[in-house]
C-alpha cells in the first residue's frame, strides 16, 4: 500500500474501533505524524484524507505548516524556550507542554500574535525516569498556574505508553483517563486525550484517547 491507502486504511481502522467499543467515530481525531517524512508524502496523505498532521521538530513544523495552510498541526516534540515563537499559532495544538516558564513563554507570544494558544499538558503516568512530562500529582498545579495566563488554554493532557506490553500501555492510558475525569470538575476545558500510536492506538480509544499520534502505520 502507498501512503495514500495507508492513511485511508488507519482511518478505517480508527472508525471501526470507535463502533467496536460504543464511541461516536467523530469523538477521535487521527493526527498524521509526517516527522520522518517530507512534503510529497504529506501531500499523499491529504490525498487519502488525512486532515491532522504531527511534527515534532520545529524546522519541519515551520516547513510543512506553511506549505500545507489548509491543515491542522500539531506540535508533539520537545519544546525548547528560542523555538516557541516559530511553534505558536502554526500549531493549532501545542501536546507536549509541561514546563511552567515555556507556559508563561507561550502565553507571551500568542498575546503578541493575539490569539489564545491551545495546549495539552504531557503527564509520564507511568513515571519512567527517561520519559518527559509532569508527575501525575503536580498537574493541578500546573493548571493553577497556567489558569492565570490568558492567551494559553489547557484542552487536555497527553501522555506517552512505556515501552511493553499492551497491559502496561493500557494502564497509563486509563491513568490519564481518571486524571482528566478527576480534573475536569475544577477545569471544565480539560476534554481532549492525547494518547496512542502505530503500537497501541486501538487500546488509547478503549481507553477513552481523543487524538491519536500516527507515524509508521502511515507513513512506513
Ligand atoms: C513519533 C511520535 C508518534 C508516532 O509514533 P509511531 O509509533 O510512529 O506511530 C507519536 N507521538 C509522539 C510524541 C511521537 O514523537
């Protein structure tokens, strides 16, 4: 299969998935992760259907966004402080946030541009020392901190499954799920679930995942 039918072909997939386990197929977004890939391949996969798509490098964000404006995308890498000016507003949203001076940072620059920025703050649920993210017990207060902020929004978290088997994918995932279920009573904008990939996306939706992150499913 081209990356075309690929595409086409997880999308399928993704909606079955959704039918399988009782959710409304519109409930989940498939985010296109194109970052080991150039622009011809973006292009096939817009061909196939592709809408959402995911960089996780600034240099390729800033390429492919403003070659393909009619996208959506979204930023999953690591963020660095003298990289988020070239991240805000070309990500509609931004996964992977969880320091609060890049907050403050981020929030500076969309009031510049005069947009309110959309985040997801990234929880290691499984609290493996090589993964990034907040601690699970310190995302309220990352919340607290970020409410003061008027150009950023916290839509929800995102967090990356460790390495193993599908049962250890799956209880960070449901980890993530009862974090944001426990939240969302004090911040009701806390609705989006960023989690799942090629390995183990079918699990994310079980699980409750709003986007799913796709790269070799689609791209290999
Ligand atoms: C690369 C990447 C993905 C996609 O991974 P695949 O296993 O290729 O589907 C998802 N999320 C993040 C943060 C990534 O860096």
């Amino acid at each position: 299969m081209n990356v075309k039918e690929q595409y086409a072909a997880v999308a399928a997939d993704v909606v079955a998935t959704c039918k399988r386990v009782g959710r409304a197929p519109e409930e989940v977004t498939v985010v296109a992760v194109s970052k080991t890939v150039g622009p011809d391949e973006v292009a096939d996969a817009i061909a196939g259907g592709a809408r959402n798509f995911g960089e996780n490098r600034p240099d390729q964000l800033m390429l492919k966004a403003d070659l393909f404006t009619d996208s959506t995308w979204h930023f999953i890498g690591n963020i660095q402080s003298r990289r988020i000016r070239d991240i805000v507003g070309r990500a509609a949203l931004i996964h992977s946030l969880f320091e609060e001076r890049h907050a403050r940072k981020i929030d500076e620059i969309a009031r510049e541009h005069g947009i309110v920025q959309d985040v997801l703050l990234e929880v290691n649920v499984s609290g493996e020392e090589s993964k990034s993210g907040l601690a699970p017990a310190d995302v309220r207060a990352m919340l607290e901190a970020c409410s003061e902020l008027p150009n950023l929004r916290v839509c929800g978290l995102m967090t990356m499954a460790p390495l193993g088997d599908m049962e250890t994918a799956r209880a960070s995932f449901s980890g993530l799920r009862e974090l944001r279920d426990e939240l969302q009573a004090d911040y009701p904008d806390l609705t989006e679930l960023s989690m799942g990939m090629t390995d183990d996306w079918p699990i994310a939706i079980e699980e409750g995942a709003t986007i799913v992150r796709i790269g070799r499913a689609i791209f290999q």
